[in-house]
C-alpha cells in the first residue's frame, strides 16, 4: 500500500484484519495530514444524506455511477458503526455533514487502531522511487528504506490538492506508466479569482459572508446550489462557491442570487410607496449593510431616497441582485483546493474491487476520477473504496 492518508490506511486496516500481511509506505513523516486539517480541524467524516441508489447527484467525474457499487456496500451507516465503536463524540452540523467533537486527531488514532489490530507494518517517512514488474508477475518497489516486494499494490497516494502537506503526482503517474488512462486533474472545492481591476468594486467587502443560490452550467446542464457565500480580497469563496467551483468552466459565467429569500422587486415598489429612506438603507433590510452600500455605488440612479428612484433603477436594481452574472478569471489553484478533479479514469478501474486492468494494482480514495461535494463525501469515497478494494485483495 503506497499512501498512508484516509483511504490507505482504512484499507490497510480492513485488510490486515482480514488476515492479509499488509506494509504501508507514505513519504511523509505524518500519516492522514489532509484528515487534520478537514473540516477546520474536525474532520466532516461522512455525510448521513448520500443517496447510494443515485451517486451521480453528489459526485462529479467521467463516469459518476462507477462509485455506486462501493458506496452500496460500505456506507455512511457503516462508517458511523466504526465511529461509535470507539467511542469517537460526533455532532452533525447540517445537511448531513458529521464532525468529530473534540479534533480530526480522533480520526486518526481510530483508523491507526484499526491499523494495529490488523498487524499491518507502516514505514514513514519512506519515499517510492521505481515500481516495476517482478518475473512473477507481482511488483518490486525501490524504496528510501530498501527494495519491496509484493503481489497486488495498491495507490492510495491522492490528488495535487495542498502541496504544502505532501501532495503529488506519484498516483497518476504509476497509472501512466502501466498504460492506464487518467482524466486531466484540475483544483476542485477552490475558490475563485477575478480580473483586479474588475473586482475593485467588491474588493472591499473581504470577510462578508451572506446566504445565496449559486448557478452555473445552460438551461440543459444548469447545476444550483443553496449555500452560504464568502467575498475575499481576490474572489469568492465559501460554501457555495467551493460546491459550483467542481462543475464551473473556465471561460463561462457563474450566476448568483443575492438575496434568495426575498421578492426585491415586490419589496423594493413596496419601499418607495412608504420611505423617505436612502435606498442602501432600505436595501440593508434584506442583504447586509455593506454589500448595500457597494452595490448602490455603482450606479448614480440608486444613489437617492428610494421614493425618488426611477421604477426602472428598482428593476434594474433588483435584477441584478437577483441574477449577478461574472466570468471568474481562475481559481486559488491546489494550495486552496480541498480536493482534485479528475484522476485514474474509471474505465480502467473495477468498480467492485478497484483493480485496474494491470492485474494486481488497484487504486482508492481521491487519486482516482471521483470526486464528492463538498460535506464529507470525498471522505465516505474514502472509505468505500478503500473497503471495496480490501475485500477483494
């Protein structure tokens, strides 16, 4: 096993319990690093709301229906068993989404437990530096600690995402080097960026968080989200952006609802019927105070009493809180992202075992072309492939 983060050690675990000699090797002094820092420091481990029947709608990749097979069989119920069982305090906070009470560090300790109770021998830091095919038809691993031999090998080593803790290409290019496809890898769950000139205008709102309906994608293929917002200095980020960042194009818009629960133009016609109220005052009632106020620097025609606006400033007003159309220029890249799209590309990979079509080396977790919302569904993808793959070595 080459990767000692969420899904290799899980699998190794699983494994080893199951009687197999299992040796985890990761090049990083620290096992799980990307569990200590999820979910600010507690580890959004699973999320109660995955609909296993239809995976498509919390997982994006080539193909979203290969991860149905292994989240069917080891579930979010599953992994809350394993939870409960030693004795790990949990809370959900919202749609689903678990965290660990007291830290991601009890996370880590179960999973390395699970570890101890397989006898699965861990080398780390020890780097890989070849893999290469054994005349029996296994393979032989040069390593920072001596050469290693093996039957079935397993990548588990995960995506590009926060270098800063060790990520790299080590998983996508054993897949190439034994003729495996891979999908392109880009940053998911990431903030996005714009042009600095244009978004002088907004810049000064870094900090502010607000509720808003997010959208990308044509009438055809339009994905929506329900989250909260968060402006930057350089972009947008938040729940709702990291979400629509994994279905965002470059090049095409995102649009977003301001003020989702609201009807401003029936709001604002009602204001100017009643108050002698600047409009950024009146606006404050519905989106927050310094949101208004950027919002009505723009236009000379919203800066007066709102009984002295034109109907047609309202509209136009109302319009474009409602539908606030911009072209993100980039996103914040792998130091910002929580996870990274694409991978090993599931045609190649079996979706009971996770075997690819080079007969004894498989690959789980984030390092192949699934990835989840943004809740802990990558985690459950963790866990649920890793466990597929454990099975059947």
């Amino acid at each position: 096993m080459v990767g000692a983060g969420a899904a290799g050690l899980f699998c190794a675990g699983v494994a080893g319990q199951r009687g197999l000699k299992v040796l985890v090797l990761d090049h990083s002094a620290k096992v799980a690093e990307k569990v200590r820092i999820s979910g600010g420091g507690r580890a959004n481990f699973t999320n109660r709301d995955i609909d296993v029947r239809q995976p498509h709608k919390h997982f994006v990749g080539a193909n979203p229906h290969f991860c149905r097979s292994a989240l069917s069989r080891y579930t979010a119920a599953d992994f809350i068993d394993l939870v409960q069982k030693h004795g790990i305090p949990f809370h959900e906070k919202h749609k689903g989404q678990l965290f660990c009470d007291r830290s991601a560090g009890d996370l880590i300790d179960m999973l390395l437990a699970e570890c101890d109770a397989g006898g699965v021998d861990r080398r780390q830091p020890c780097g890989v530096q070849a893999v290469r095919l054994s005349a029996d038809g296994g393979y032989e691993l040069d390593t920072d600690q001596g050469p290693v031999q093996t039957a079935k090998l397993v990548i588990a080593t995960g995506g590009l995402s926060i270098p800063a803790i060790g990520a790299t290409d080590f998983g996508f290019r054993i897949a190439r080097q034994f003729g495996l496809r891979t999908v392109e890898p880009r940053p998911g769950l990431v903030p996005l960026t714009f042009d600095g000139a244009a978004w002088a205008p907004y810049a000064d709102l870094a900090g502010l968080a607000l509720p808003v309906l997010i959208e990308t994608g044509d009438k055809k293929n339009r994905i929506v989200f329900a989250e909260d917002l968060l402006f930057t200095h350089r972009g947008l980020s938040g729940p709702a952006v990291l979400q629509i960042s994994s279905y965002w194009q470059a090049g095409t818009p995102i649009r977003i609802n301001l003020a989702p629960e609201v009807d401003l133009p029936a709001a604002l016609t009602e204001a100017k019927q009643r108050s002698r109220k600047l409009l950024a005052n009146e606006l404050a009632q519905w989106v927050p105070a310094r949101l208004a106020d950027a919002w009505v620097a723009q236009d000379p025609d919203w800066q007066r009493p709102v009984m002295e606006c034109s109907d047609k400033a309202l509209a136009r007003l109302a319009e474009r809180l409602a539908r606030w159309e911009l072209v993100p220029t980039g996103t914040e890249g792998y130091k910002k992202a929580e996870v990274t799209l694409g991978g090993v590309d599931t045609r190649d990979l079996s979706q009971q075992s996770m075997e690819s079509k080079q007969p004894g080396l498989y690959f789980i977790g984030e390092v192949v072309d699934v990835t989840g919302w943004l809740g802990g569904y990558n985690f459950q993808w963790a866990w649920a492939s890793a466990h597929a793959c454990a099975m059947a070595l």
